[in-house]
C-alpha cells in the first residue's frame, strides 16, 4: 500500500477542537497522507479554531447560513462531500462526535463507498429526543462507520448493545489531548472581558448555554438562575461567551445586560476559553465539551440539562446534573459557592475522558487496519 489516505471532516467549533489535535497527528505519521474537509457548518466558531491549531482545510463547502434548519446542513453537506470524495478517493473517512455534519458526512462517504470512522463513538443518552438531534446523529454514525474510536470503556459497553463488535479501539477523548496545547500558567488574556474578569480577583463563574433542546423556556429557566445568583453573590462575576444564533443571542441579552456581575462576551478563541476555565470557580453549562474539560482542570460543573450522555465525571463526583429549572440551579450553585467542603468535593481534578495520548492510539489504530503497523494500540483504562 502507498501512504493512507485519511479525510478527516469537521464542521462545528467542538468537532474542530477535538479533530485538530487529531489532524496535527495524522500530519506527523510518514506513512499517512491527511486532508481535511471543512463543511463549514459553523464559520466564524470555526475558523477560530482552525486558526488556532494552524490548519488550512484542502476542502471547505462553506456551506453556512443564518438560523440555517437541520435539513439545510443535512442536504449541503452530502451533496458537498460528493465531489470532495470522488477528488481525494480516502482509504478512510474520519468523522468526530454528534453533530449534522457528522451523521451526513459519514452517510456521503458510505454512499460514495469509503470506509468511514467515528471519532467519540459511544456515547449514548438512550432519548432520542435529548440531546435532540445529537443522540440519533451518533447512533447514526455508530451504524454507518466500520472504526469506532470510543473515548472511554463505558462507550465501548454502549457499542457492545447495539451489536457494534468489529473495529472498536478505547482512545480517550481527543479533547483532553487539545488541553495540554492550550493550557498555560503564563497565559496572556487577550479579550477584554475574560482579562478583566481575571484581573478582578472575583471569583468567577463561567455560563455557556447553547442547545437546541433547551430553546425557549429552559434557556429562559437557565437565565434566570444566573440573574439571581449574580443579585446573590456580588463578590462573583459570571461570564457567558454567547453562541451566535441569533434567536439565542437576542434572548440572552433582553435578560441578562444591564447586571453589573454578569459580562456577555462573543464566542472566546478555544485558547482563551480553556485557560479561562482553569482560573473559574465554577462552570455552568449545557455544552457536552466543558463536561469534559471542567473535570480534567479541576472545576466543579453543573450540567444544565435533564441527563448527560457523559456519566463518568458524575460517577467520580466532579460533574452534577442540575436541570434547567431556575431553583435547582440556584440551589446547587449556591451550595458550591457558600459550602468551601461541599466545593472541596468536587473540584478535584479526574480524568475519566483521557490521558492526553487519545490521538496517538487513533493513528496507529488506523495504521494497524491497513496492515502498516503489526500492533494495535492498548485501549485506554482511565487509570
Ligand atoms: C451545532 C450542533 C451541536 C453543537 C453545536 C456546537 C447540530 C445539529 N448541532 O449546533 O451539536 O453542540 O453546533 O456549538 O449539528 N452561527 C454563526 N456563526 C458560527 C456558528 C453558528 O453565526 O460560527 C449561527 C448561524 O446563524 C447558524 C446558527 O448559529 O445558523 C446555528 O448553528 P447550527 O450549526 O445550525 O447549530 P448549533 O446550535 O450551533
Ligand atoms: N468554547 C470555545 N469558546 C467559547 C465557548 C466554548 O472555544 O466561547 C469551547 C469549549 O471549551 C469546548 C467547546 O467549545 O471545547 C464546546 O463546544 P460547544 O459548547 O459549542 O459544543 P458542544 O460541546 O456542546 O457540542
């Protein structure tokens, strides 16, 4: 065999952040030639990610658009991809996560007869309609691809249900591979609001809230809860890198300008954002990645939805399901904020989700498919 043909297709900012890392691995194996496809479901999130880790996409379909519908990205991405793959012709088509691009991408490469993998295979919340439409997106990845990269054991068992036997490697999350690039002690903030939050000395509680599930009341639910807490705790300053929806943005603004404790910032460069979470007292989210992040740096995270499909960092008692009613998050916020043991308990750092080595052992999983390597990689333990 000449060198491996890998397309590695990416369109929102997590898939980028935990693809890049991947990507920059690919690149250093000689026996790997690496393209990556940009469907540019995301743009601006996007490309400050690509940016960060230096990558130029070989492919972009740019495919974009305001308050875009579920069957808009769907429908680009497949016929985009179509031209994409008959170009590169891939031995192997890696796709990350949960998103649109991930469950359309995997079905054009499938169609235009590639052999597709799943990068974060396995995760499940067993709702198809929460996350919505995230949980059908994977379970439709998991169906489609022949190379299951599962971050974690418990991943693997999910696979294991569905009669998903053949080519599953446990790898770690790709993201806590991405965390040892960002992460610094000397970082040097460069966006106003998170240098100022820093500089403050306040102790700082870091918002995000994006899901499509949680349109409408729970976001509503969401806001509130943070409009009482910032009334309740003064000496604290809540930070909220607003996703650029517009519907979403318009919403967090009407409730939340004017606070004095609560500063709404556009989207953070990942860098920006990583290090930010070190120095944060405690984040509030309803974002899949910080439920990853949060315990590998060591802060409490209170998930702000009805279930998880992570479970292992609330197994360890670092992450907490808190729900989007307002009381519920009060409440346990508050706990956190008032309580130094209750707080002590959960701000330890576990790393449930990787060792930082997840793209290595994705490489040589893929090198040892295709006969270049005699050896498969160990799975990841998580000890
Ligand atoms: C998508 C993913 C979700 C992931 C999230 C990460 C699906 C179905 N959902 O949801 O799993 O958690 O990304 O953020 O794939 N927009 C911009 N600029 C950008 C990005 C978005 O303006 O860089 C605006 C556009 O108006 C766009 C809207 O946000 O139409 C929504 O983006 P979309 O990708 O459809 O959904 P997300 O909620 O971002
Ligand atoms: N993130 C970022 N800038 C921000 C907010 C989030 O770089 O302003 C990062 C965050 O650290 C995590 C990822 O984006 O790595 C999570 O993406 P998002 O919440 O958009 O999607 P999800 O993980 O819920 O699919």
């Amino acid at each position: 065999m000449n060198k491996c043909k890998v397309l590695c297709v990416m369109g929102t900012r997590p898939e980028a952040i935990k693809m890049a890392p991947l990507v920059l691995e690919l690149r250093k194996r000689p026996e790997i030639d690496c393209r990556v496809c940009v469907t540019a479901q995301h743009r601006e999130m996007l490309d400050m990610v690509l940016d960060l880790f230096g990558i130029t996409p070989d492919y972009d379909l740019n495919i974009m658009t305001p308050s875009q519908t579920l069957c808009t990205i769907a429908a680009r991405v497949i016929s985009g991809m179509e031209g994409v793959l008959r170009d590169f012709a891939p031995d192997v088509t890696l796709v990350h996560g949960d998103t649109t691009t991930t469950a359309a991408g995997a079905l054009a490469a499938f169609y235009c007869g590639a052999l597709v993998g799943h990068v974060e295979a396995g995760l499940r919340t067993y709702d198809r309609r929460s996350p919505y439409p995230e949980e059908v997106n994977r379970m439709m990845a998991g169906a489609i691809c022949e190379l299951h990269f599962a971050p974690t054991e418990n991943n693997r068992q999910n696979l294991l249900r569905e009669n998903i036997r053949e080519g599953i490697t446990v790898t770690g999350n790709t993201v806590i591979d991405a965390l040892k690039y960002t992460v610094r002690d000397d970082f040097a903030f460069r966006t106003a609001a998170a240098a100022d939050a820093v500089a403050s000395g306040r102790r700082i509680v870091l918002l995000t809230a994006h899901r499509r599930e949680n349109f409408g009341r729970p976001h509503d639910n969401i806001f509130e809860a943070a409009r009482q807490l910032a009334l309740r705790f003064p000496d604290m300053v809540i930070l909220y890198p607003v996703h650029p929806n517009p519907a979403l943005n318009r919403r967090a603004h009407e409730m939340l300008d004017g606070i004095e404790n609560i500063v709404l910032t556009k989207p953070l460069d990942t860098d920006e954002m990583h290090n930010l979470m070190a120095r944060s007292t405690l984040i509030l989210t309803d974002s899949g990645g910080l439920q990853e992040e949060g315990p590998a740096l060591g802060k409490p995270v209170l998930v702000l939805r009805r279930e998880t499909e992570r479970p292992e960092a609330v197994a360890a008692g670092t992450v907490k399901i808190s729900g989007t009613e307002t009381d519920d998050i009060v409440r346990d916020a508050s706990a956190l904020l008032t309580d130094p043991v209750a707080y002590a308990k959960m701000a330890r750092a576990v790393n449930p989700y990787g060792d930082g080595r997840a793209c290595e052992r994705i490489a040589d999983a893929i090198l040892f498919h295709f006969g270049l390597r005699d050896t498969a990689p160990a799975d990841f333990t998580g000890r």
